[in-house]
C-alpha cells in the first residue's frame, strides 16, 4: 500500500468512524478450489451520510498467497473490521468477488500540506 493510500484509507476511516487500523494490514487467508488467498482490506467507508451515517463497509482485495500486492479479486461487504468476518463468510465473499479491474475505483487525492 502506497502512502497517499494509507493517508486516504486512515482519513475515510476518521470521518465515517470505521475502525481503518487494519486497513491494508493483518491479512487473512481463504482456502478456495484453486488454492489458498490473502484477503485484505483495501478500503473503508459509511453507506450513509450526515446524521444518517449508515453501515459501515469494507471492500475485501484477495490476493493469490505469496503475490499480495497483485489484487485479483475484490468484494464488498457490510462490516467495521475485516478480524469480526467468520471464515464461512469470507469463503463466500471470495466465491462472490469479481475481478478486481471491474470495480477499480480511483483513490481520491491525498491531501496537500
């Protein structure tokens, strides 16, 4: 994870209060038919906004083991912490995951100063 993605990841996790300690962080793995994944989080946010502040959200970046920084999947998902996420849970979001090019959000632009 590059700085401008920490600094983005740690101030979304300020201002929608999503705990984003762990964001990039503390993988996880997932057993699937082609083999074992690392599962990341590589963002945070609040589906709400204003005094509504809504669920807190996590989007999930899986990695073949041993290539993390190569994302090939991601998912979305209801959720403050990627460490509360049951296995089971996590074996079906991969199940449900789609390329990570398909739903590639360009990160906002660090802050200046």
């Amino acid at each position: 994870m590059t700085e401008a993605e920490e600094e983005a990841g740690q101030d979304v996790g300020a201002r929608s209060g999503v705990d984003a300690s762990d964001a990039g962080v503390r993988p996880r793995s997932v057993e699937a038919p082609d083999g074992s994944w690392e599962v990341r989080v590589a963002g945070v946010t609040r589906s709400g906004s204003g005094q509504d502040a809504g669920a807190p959200l996590l989007l999930l970046s899986f990695a073949r083991v041993g290539e993390p920084e190569a994302s090939v999947r991601e998912a979305l998902t209801v959720g403050s912490s990627l460490e509360a996420i049951p296995d089971d849970d996590l074996a079906e979001l991969f199940a449900r995951s789609r390329s990570a090019q398909s739903i590639s959000v360009p990160l906002p632009p660090a802050p200046s100063g």
